[in-house]
C-alpha cells in the first residue's frame, strides 16, 4: 500500500486531481487508518491506471434467442 501511496504523490499535479485518482487516494487512506480488505484499494488502483482505456465491446449472440408464444 506504500507503494501505491507514493505512486500517486508522484504523478503531475494535473493528473493527481482526476476523481479516479482522487477515489484510489481516499480508499488507500481508509484502509490504512480503519483496516479492511486490501483488494478494495487494488481494485481501486487498477481503475485509476486503466482508466483510457475503452471498455471491451461485448461478443455479437452466436445464435437467436428463441421465441416463444403465450398459449391460452
């Protein structure tokens, strides 16, 4: 958790405001003060790294779904 503390002092003071920066600060602060799981914080930190890259666009259907008809 240090490491990733001073990663972000490090960064441009530019990009240190950017709220996903600001939201991996803030969790790697309440972990270290109250406790917790870590992977939040990783998780956290991930996004903040990864956060230009474009979302995967999800696989086309192989196959259409079936339709059904309502009998009464």
């Amino acid at each position: 958790m240090r490491d990733a503390a001073q990663y972000i002092i490090k960064l441009p003071k530019a990009e240190r405001h950017e709220p996903e920066w600001q939201t991996a600060a803030e969790v790697l602060m309440l972990i270290a003060k109250r406790g917790g799981d870590t992977m939040i914080a990783h998780i956290a930190m991930m996004r903040a790294l990864h956060r230009h890259k474009p979302k995967p666009e999800s696989a086309p259907r192989r196959k259409r779904a079936k339709v059904y008809k309502i009998v009464r």
